[in-house]
C-alpha cells in the first residue's frame, strides 16, 4: 500500500508540473503579446500625431543609455521629432509590475498543487488497484466451476433467487450479477402489470360494445328507443377506447424515445390563461379562477405543456364537487418558471400520493370507476415534465384538497 501511495504521489507530482510548465509558457505568450501590442500603439500613436500633409522621410533610434534612447521621425523638409522610449515605460510600468506579480503568485501556487492532483486522481488509482487486484487474483479451475455453477442453478423466475457460492474473492461479481437480477425483475414486474392493466382497460369497453351489440341484434332492429340507446353506448365507448389507445401509444413512445418535442420560447401565463378560459368554456358545474404573474417566459413545448396543464385541471375537476373553486396559476418561482393547479376537493391520503404517477393508478377503485377515466393521465403530464427537466409537487389532504405545483 505504501509503495502504491508513493507512486501515485510521483506520478501527481509529475502531472503538476507538466501543467505548471504548460501555465509559465502561456504566461509568457501573454507577456510578449501585450509588448508586441504597446510597441505597435506607441509607434501609431506617434504617426498620428505628426501634422497633416507631412512627409516621413526617416524612422530610426537614438541614444546609448535607456533614458536617452529616443524614436526620431524625420520628414522631407528636414523637420525631425524625437520621443523618448522611457515615458512610455514609465506610463505602463505600475501596470506591468501588478500583472508581473500575479502572473508569479499563480505559478507559485501552482507549484504545491500536489495533493489536490493527487486527490482527484483517487478514483482512478482505486479502479486501478481493484484491477490489479483482480488480476492478481488466484483463480483456479475450482473457483471458476463454482461460480459457473451457482449461475446455472439460479432461477431468475424465482423473486429471491440470487448466485451465492460463499468464495470471498467472488463476492463483488455475485453483488454486481444479484443487482442485475433485481432490476430485471422489477422491470419484467413492471411490464407484467402495464400489460395486465391495459387488457383490463380495454376488455371493459368491448365488453360494453359487445353487450349492446348484441341487444341490438335482438330488439334493436325493431325498437327505436334500444336502437338509439345501443348507438349512444357504442359511440362513447368507442371514444373511450380510442383515448386509452392513443395515451398507451403516447407512453410507448415516450419509453422508446420516439416522442418529438419541439423547443421555443413563450409565455407560460398566457398558456395558463389559454387553459383557464378553455375550461371555463367547458365546464359550467365548478368555478375557475387564473392567477398569474406578467410575463413568465419559458423555453418548451407548447402543446406539451397545455396538455400537461389540461390533464391537471381536469383531474382536479374530476374529483371536485359541483360549485368547487379550481386556480390556475403561473408564476416564476426561484428563478424558474412554474405553474399551479390547485382544487377544494377530496384530497387524497400521504400513502396514495406516492402513487399517483403510477400507470393505471387509481386511489379509489369505486370512486374512480365511477368518475371514469384510464388512470393514465397524470403518468402522461409527468413524462412531459421530465421532458422538460421539470419537477411536479403535490400537496394534498383528504377532505381539503390538492395542489399540483409544476416547476420547469
């Protein structure tokens, strides 16, 4: 271990000073090109201060010591001017001096950088003994066997099954497999469900259709009123289905990444003014207020977020009583742009709003039933949101309502 210290510590010192070179060249490119540009202005500056219509004849310097060294600019008509070189230093010396210094703070402290190299190079000096460790390992044929093994035996289906051969030398490879294992699981569990869930969906509005499909291949072809009844049933359902469809593909896309979103700057309290007077339109049975500050601009998706914003205010309105107040409002909060969609409802309970993004998720099963609705909506607005680097926060309590608080 001490040997390993000592040769990363060398090798930090040897990067340091590689970057310390690296930092005196530039430096010193630095100081010559600021020369260089001081000796080009004074030598313009003096052009241009001789008289107009004059002819330069002659450019040369005179003078042995510094301060008698002088630039002499002679002309046609024999008229010589002459500028000493020191005033120029003497203008640009305070200057010089205080950059000189810092310049050489720098590389000084530059200089015992050692150990913050050092510490950013643990990391890899960890990966790189573990590899060697790795490499040094005694593996027989035993080992390898054993391990070999344990992989074959393992059935995944099994929810506890895990490889354990109980070798020591083994036991970051079995954490590293068992932890695959796992996420495979909970990801097939997932999967399990959303297909089971979405048959579910679907298996009720066909069920529906058939029913009335079939009365009407009975009575319907002589009774007017079941006619009309069974057509009514079948179109709603039919909307229904082809809703839940279209949110199904909506969230396929969004897993397989296929969902196009198109970026621009708006303003998020004229969107959620846009909504507010939509669901005022809408909906007579509740009451709907808009707050918004003047001018929230946002960088999005524009009819992501209005649908994003719809889906809210029609969850709040879905579980809200006839009368209920709904506010809508949009306002920039810490530096970033947020919305609010806040009901007088039925609120839900802390255990039920960890799930409420769920797929499906409905927190009561006969209220929603009988409130209708695929359970599908709030999974949508938060894939909009996390495609917009977003955050949505509820705060919600039974019997007082729900507050959704969206910050992009």
């Amino acid at each position: 271990m001490s040997e390993n210290n000592n040769k990363m510590t060398s090798i930090a010192r040897r990067i340091n000073f590689d970057f310390w070179l690296k930092q005196f060249a530039n430096f010193l490119m630095i100081d010559v090109v600021l020369v260089v540009l001081i000796a080009v202005t004074f030598f313009v500056w003096r052009e241009n201060a001789l008289p107009e219509g004059v002819v330069v004849d002659d450019r040369y310097f005179t003078g042995n010591e510094f301060r008698q060294i002088q630039y002499i600019i002679e002309t046609e008509a024999g008229k010589v001017y002459g500028y000493y070189i020191y005033k120029v230093f003497d203008l640009v010396r305070v200057p010089a001096i205080v950059f000189l210094l810092i310049q050489g703070a720098t590389l000084i402290g530059e200089l015992f950088n050692t150990k913050k190299v050092r510490m950013r190079m643990r990391p890899l000096n960890d990966i790189a003994m573990k590899t060697e460790q790795l490499s040094n390992m005694a593996f027989d044929s035993e080992k390898f066997e054993n391990f070999e093994q344990a992989i074959s035996n393992l059935n995944p289906e099994m929810p506890d099954a895990k490889v354990h051969t109980g070798d020591q030398d083994l036991q970051s490879l079995e954490i590293a497999i068992n932890n695959l294992l796992a996420r495979m699981r909970e990801s097939h569990r997932q999967q399990d469900r959303f297909v089971s869930d979405a048959s579910h969906e679907l298996r009720t509005p066909i069920s529906v259709i058939q029913g009335y499909v079939n009365m009407l291949d009975r009575w319907g072809k002589e009774d007017e009123q079941i006619l009309d009844e069974s057509i009514e049933a079948i179109k709603n359902e039919s909307e229904n289905m082809k809703n839940l469809i279209e949110q199904l593909l909506f969230l396929a896309r969004g897993d397989s990444g296929r969902n196009t979103l198109h970026f621009e700057n708006f303003d998020l309290t004229e969107t959620v003014k846009d909504v507010w007077e939509e669901s005022i339109m809408i909906d007579e049975t509740h009451v709907y207020r808009f707050e918004g500050e003047e001018k929230v601009v946002i960088n999005g998706d524009l009819s992501m977020i209005k649908q994003s914003l719809r889906i809210l205010v029609q969850n709040a309105a879905k579980y809200s009583k006839e009368g209920d107040t709904i506010t809508l409002r949009a306002k920039a909060e810490g530096g970033r742009p947020c919305y609010m969609v806040q009901d007088e409802g039925i609120g839900m309970a802390e255990s039920e709003v960890v799930h409420v993004f769920e797929r499906f998720y409905r927190s009561d099963a006969a209220r929603s039933s009988a409130e209708g609705g695929s359970g599908l909506g709030l999974s949508i607005a938060k894939w909009i949101v996390d495609a917009h680097g977003g955050t949505i926060e509820i705060l919600s309590r039974p019997e007082f309502g729900t507050r959704f608080t969206v910050k992009l």
